[in-house]
C-alpha cells in the first residue's frame, strides 16, 4: 500500500494515498464540523462546514476535508483562525437563508445546524 507523510494539527502521519482527510481526523480523535457528509451519501462537499487550512509550501488554501484527499505531504490545520472565521461565515450565511420557524423540531434541517454551528465555535481544544 502506497501512504504519503502528512501532518494534522501538527500531528506527524503516514496515512494511505487517497484517503480523505475527514477519516484521518476523526481516527486521530481529531473533531471537524459537517453538516452534509452522511455515511449513506457519496461525499461531495457542498456545505463548506468541513473547511480545513491546506499548507503545502508557500501555498495554503481551504479545502472541504470530506472530498479533499491526500496524494502529497500537505500540512492540514483544522482550527486555525482562518478556518475558525470562515466557518462562522458559512454558518451565518446558512441561518441567514434558512426557514426561522420550526429551527429546532428537526425540520429543514435547524437542529442539525445548531449542532454544525457548536462544534465550529467550540473546536478549539480544552473547549466543550
């Protein structure tokens, strides 16, 4: 089996080419926030609540860690300020679009986003 040296959150890894960075984290014990990945679902990244900072050199972006997969030594950041801010933009944007009534009752989807938003502002370590 092929494997690539990466590093989460400053963690030193030899992870399988192609795994999604989503499943590195959480077998590191490693918390990212999701909001579309569903195990029933083929993943495809379009909520953003899964954005990690991506460093590889002098180039670094945000990427979604449930389609984003390793092929290369890459540098991944899943609470830095950057990724921190852009989640709660995101979050605020999906609130801001989203149906008021009922946010809570588990229709549209409310409690699921109560929770995405939780995890994105408490993420930090030490934090709940």
């Amino acid at each position: 089996m092929t494997t690539v040296s990466v590093s989460i959150d400053g963690r030193q890894l030899d992870v399988p080419y192609d795994a999604r960075v989503l499943d590195i984290a959480r077998e590191q014990g490693i918390t990212i926030p999701t909001m579309c990945e569903h195990e029933h679902l083929k993943p495809y990244g379009v909520c953003r609540v899964c954005l990690v900072e991506m460093r590889q050199g002098r180039r670094k972006k945000l990427v979604p860690a449930c389609v984003y997969t390793f092929r290369e030594p890459v540098e991944i950041f899943t609470d830095s300020e950057w990724v921190r801010e852009t989640r709660k933009w995101i979050l605020a944007f999906m609130l801001a679009r989203s149906p008021r009534e009922k946010s809570n009752s588990g229709h549209g989807g409310g409690a699921r986003r109560g929770r995405a938003a939780r995890q994105a502002q408490g993420n930090r370590r030490g934090q709940p």
